[in-house]
C-alpha cells in the first residue's frame, strides 16, 4: 500500500518535531527514514502509525485520507525498539494477541490461530521458543518475536522504530540482513527508523535523510551517499574532514590544492573530503597540502592516520592495511595530501 | 558454613544479626508469650472459650466487614491510583497527600469522625435515616471505617507500578487491533495484579486487626456487631487474661493463614510475570 505524507506539521510546545514535510511511500518498497536524535523521524513514523495526530496535514493510505483513523484500524504494524512485549505472556500467546483480539465474528478459530502463530514462528525462525515467556529470551530473538507478532495481524504497512537500536553490533548486522531477506519475500510497504547511517545504506530501497524536521535529500543509497544534496547529508553519511577556503573564479583553494566549486564565488565556503578519498604522497605536488603525520590507529582492515596541517584541524586519512605497509608510512613523517574527490559547499 | 556468599557489601553478619535480633524482639518475642500463656488451658476449655456463640458471632464481623472494606479499596483505590498517574489536574498533588491521611490521623478520631457524620441525626446520616438505611451503629459503619482506614494501602502499591508501566505495551496493543477495554484487561491488569493483590493483603490484614476508629462506630451489639478484637478487650477488662489469650491466638493464627494464601498468590502471578529487564 502505497502512502502520502501530505505537508504534515506537528509541534510539542515550542519545539518544532516536523516541519510542512512532504513525502510519498511507494507500494512494496523498504524505506529508512535517517537522522539524528530529534530530528523528528520517530514523531514521523509515530504519525504514520496513528500513535501520534499531526498538528497540520494529512496522510493518506493508498489514496484514502487516514488522518483520522484510529490505529487500532490503521492496520499497521509496529515494531518498537524496545520490543514492548507482553511481559505476561508466552511467546506464542504474543503473537496470537492480535488475532484473539478481534470481534467474535472476523476472530479466527483456535486451530487456525495455532496454524497461523506456529507459521509466523518458523518465519521468523523461533517455532521452539512458543512456551517461553519473554524475560527467557535474547534481545535479537526478542525482536524477532516483536517482528511476528506485528506481522500476525497480516498489516498493509510494516513500521519499525530503531529495530536494532538496543542489539549488540554482530545481531544487528545479522538481524538487518535478515530483515532485507524477508522484506525480499513478503514486499510489504515497510518504513523504519534510524540513526545509523550504515544500517540505512544496506537495508533499505531509498533512504530519507533528515534534519531538524525537515527533509534534507530524498533517494537511493547510492544517491544520497555519492551525491549529496546538503552539506548535512554529506556529513552524515560517514567521516568527513572540512576545510575552510572561500570560491573564487569557481574554484576554492586549500593551501596548494584547488577544488572545482559548482556553487558561485563566495568569500566564505567549506571543502568536504572523505577519510578514505585521499592520497598520501612523500613528493610534494602542487596541488598537495602538506602536513606532518601524527597519530596512527590501526582499526581491522584500515587504518586511520591523522595528519598535522597548517592552518586547519587535523585532517583523518583512511588506508587499506596493505596500502599503509607498502607506503611504511611513520608518524612524525613530513607527507603531502591529495584529496582525489571533494565537495565545495558555500559556508552557511 | 555452607550459605556464606562472597559479597563486595561488608557487614553481612553484623546487619543480619541485627535484624534477626530486631525481629526476634519485637515480632517473634511477644508472639511466642501469647503462645506459651494460651497453652496452660487445656484443649476442651481453649476450644470452648473460642467457639462460644458470641465470639463465633465477632469472627463473622470482622472477617466479614474486612474482606468487604479490603475488596471495596480495591476496586476504588485501583480508580485512585490510575486517576494520579493517567491524568495531570489542577490540585493533582493536594489529592495525592489526602490519601495519606488515614495514615496519619488517629483511627479514634476517624471513629469518632465517622460516627457523629452517618449517625442517624448526623450530616449524611439524617438522608438515609428515612430510606431505612442505618449506617453507624450497624456493621454497615463498621465497613465504612474499616475502608476509610485501609484506604492508602491500595492506592500506594500500585501507583508506582502504574507509573512504571510502558505506554509502549498499550500502543502495541493499540496498534494490534485491542479496544481500550482489551488493553485494560489482557494488559494493564495482568501487569499490575502482584500489586493489587499485596495492596489487597495489607488492607485485609490492617482492617482484621482495626479496634480504634471501629469501636465508636460499631454500636457494639453482641452478635450483630461485635469486632473480635472487642471481645479481646472485654475478655481483658474482667481479668480473663486466658480467655482473651486464646481468642488472640485464633486470630493471629487466621491472620497468618491468610496472609500467607495471599502472598502464595501473589508470588504465582510475579513468577508468571518472570524478571523485569
């Protein structure tokens, strides 16, 4: 089912949560919305849910106006990052809630309910953990649980808040995979929240990046990490060394370096450049910045050095191992610094 | 010795000690003597001094008007409880001290309070007069007292676990298709019933042993309304220190069996709860 966010504001007290955002779900596709803490991405999904009225705007469900509609009729299911599971409960009587809740006539019968759980259990890979309750499981099987209990009421949208927010690094990556996987199966309009900009970039079909209530840059990951539509975005999505320099004749200078600037002359404008997007060199070019090598970290297969120049904070280069052992690069060393890509932004 | 456990907290042996020593002293001690004093009556005089008419009369009062006061607070002391924390209003703090007030204030100036109001001439009294509905002097009264006194105990279990409770588990719910009401019973109240139910167990308890505020209220009537602890206090006043003994060991004895059914209870629905993360 596809969904319109129609020019949807929502204040809470003086602060602005969302600000006239404009936003359309396509049907079947797996969309994250990407942020910092409060930038308004959980009161986004919390209002797509129906958890939240926004103050100004509208929603619409496959063209229908939902802006009224109470979640319990919403049909969507929402996953928390905390799980919210029924502390009471079984594992199995969990995911059976949402059908045993259901008026006399449309509730499923007790054979179908067990059908329907056990099929939801082995979907999600946890059919043996149906008697457990779950202050008995793992927070990755927690989630899992959380995952089929949301999808037993068989909703038209999937919203997920920080899934994996609360797991440990290797579930996550694992849990991330898996979810892709099944949204590879089930193609449910699915939409889901989060802070990590490399989670973003693996699962999802198109990422929203956002800031401060607004959208900042709409589109797929190779888009939105490859061509930056803000210099927010390109800060957020990974390291990012900055230089200050001003554009002149469309070209903005940084020590000997120059950039070519799409944006027009300005006294004042910022240089971005990715860690890994530069060369080290021990010949001085002339279109080099020199610097003077003086930490290195050696972080599994990169290592990171940073880099001592004149005029600026320190500058992060990112290596390949065997790149850092073939240069014997030493800290202390005199080094120049190729920047291959970089981004001129005018200074706000 | 074998439960001695390493433990980064120093003083075990000292705190524990000191609290077994407390305890013996101050609940075990006095206990005991109740005990050991009722056992120079031989069985027949103990048995018949515990089942005479009057006093089988009281058990059916006290037992009875508790159980009422005690089911009463919970069902209006649950209301209470979820009116402070759901909702924010204007004197929201002033309510919230007011329910301590039965704590605080001496039960015989409840008693007296409460009789002179709903006493057939009294302020509340006179409009129930006509319909023929005694309040004070009745076992009526005796319920009235008995739930103005154990009111707090309610109220103050479970409003923290109230506060406690994730908004998270009602919006699932919500989310999942459960009316309000569903989310009230298949949510809300299995989460709070160990609450409930010791808030439930210490108004009992409170009210079985309540003499103060219940004796100006009573009317004291042999077999109508007659508390037990009465019948303590009147065995006591004609020097039958046997026969009051023994009446009190029937009720220490009914207390502890109850409370312990209770706490059985309670420790069921806490396991099928499991640990909190």
């Amino acid at each position: 089912m596809s969904i319109a966010i129609n020019a949807i504001s929502k204040r809470f007290g003086d602060f602005v949560a969302l600000d006239n955002l404009q936003l359309d779900i396509a049907s079947g596709e797996l969309l994250a919305l990407l942020g910092p803490s409060g930038c308004g991405k959980t009161t986004l999904l919390r209002i797509i849910a129906g958890l939240e009225t926004p103050d100004q705007g509208q929603i619409l469900f496959h063209g229908e106006d939902a802006t009224d509609t109470h979640v319990r009729e919403r049909q969507v299911g929402f996953v928390f990052q905390h799980y919210a599971l029924f502390r009471h409960m079984t594992v199995f009587e969990n995911v059976a809630f949402g059908l045993r809740v259901r008026p006399k006539k449309t509730r499923p019968s007790e054979t179908e309910i067990k059908r329907k759980v056990h099929e939801l259990l082995s979907l999600v890979q946890l059919d043996w953990l149906a008697d457990r309750y779950p202050a008995q499981l793992s927070g990755g099987q927690r989630q899992r649980i959380a995952l089929a209990r949301a999808l037993a009421v068989e909703p038209k949208v999937l919203l997920l808040d920080e899934p994996f927010g609360a797991l440990d690094t290797k579930v996550r990556k694992e849990l991330r995979r898996w979810l892709r996987r099944l949204h590879d199966e089930m193609h449910i309009t699915s939409v889901f929240v989060t802070h990590d900009q490399e989670e973003a970039l693996e699962v999802a079909d198109r990422v929203v990046v956002m800031n401060k209530g607004k959208i900042e840059q709409i589109g797929t990951p190779e888009q939105v990490y490859d061509a930056p539509a803000t210099p927010f975005v390109y800060q957020f999505l990974g390291d990012v060394n900055l230089f200050h320099s001003r554009v002149h004749d469309g070209w903005a200078e940084v020590g000997a370096a120059r950039f070519a600037a799409e944006a027009g002359d300005s006294d004042k404008a910022v240089v971005y450049v990715r860690p890994h997007e530069i060369e080290l060199s021990r010949v001085a070019t002339d279109k080099a910045i020199a610097g003077v090598i003086s930490h290195s970290r050696l972080l599994g297969a990169t290592v990171r050095l940073e880099v001592d120049v004149k005029d600026a904070e320190v500058v992060e280069v990112e290596l390949t191992r065997e790149r850092y052992q073939e240069g014997g690069w030493q800290v202390g060393e005199p080094v120049w610094l190729n920047p291959r890509e970089a981004r001129v932004y005018p200074a706000a | 010795m074998a439960f001695k456990q390493h433990s980064v907290l120093p003083g075990f042996k000292l705190s524990l000690g000191y609290t077994l020593l407390y305890l013996s002293l101050i609940v075990l001690l006095p206990l005991a003597a109740l005990i050991i004093k009722t056992s120079h009556l031989d069985w027949a005089a103990f048995w018949s001094i515990v089942t005479e008419p009057r006093v089988m009369a009281s058990y059916k009062v006290t037992f009875g008007t508790s159980l009422l006061a005690a089911l009463i607070n919970l069902v209006f002391g649950l209301l209470i409880a979820w009116v402070l924390v759901r909702y924010p209003f204007p004197g929201k703090r002033l309510v919230d001290a007011l329910v301590d007030l039965p704590f605080a204030l001496p039960t015989a100036v409840a008693g007296i309070a409460l009789a002179t109001i709903y006493a057939p001439n009294g302020w509340i009294g006179q409009w129930f007069e006509p319909l023929g509905l005694k309040i004070a002097f009745t076992p009526l009264g005796i319920v009235l007292a008995l739930t103005f006194i154990t009111l707090p105990f309610v109220v103050r279990t479970v409003q923290p676990v109230l506060q406690d409770l994730e908004k998270e588990l009602e919006e699932a719910a919500a989310s999942l298709g459960a009316t309000r009401g569903q989310v009230f019973y298949k949510i809300i109240v299995p989460t709070i019933l160990p609450a409930l139910l010791t808030g439930f167990a210490m108004a009992f308890a409170r009210a079985i042993g309540e003499y103060g505020s219940v004796i100006f209220i009573a009317g004291n009537m042999p077999y109508v309304s007659e508390i037990t602890p009465l019948m303590i206090i009147s065995k006591l006043e004609q020097y039958d220190y046997l026969g009051a003994t023994a009446i009190a060991c029937v009720m220490l004895a009914v207390s502890f069996a109850l409370l312990l059914v209770i706490n059985g209870l309670q420790w069921w629905t806490a396991k099928r709860l499991g640990r909190r993360k």
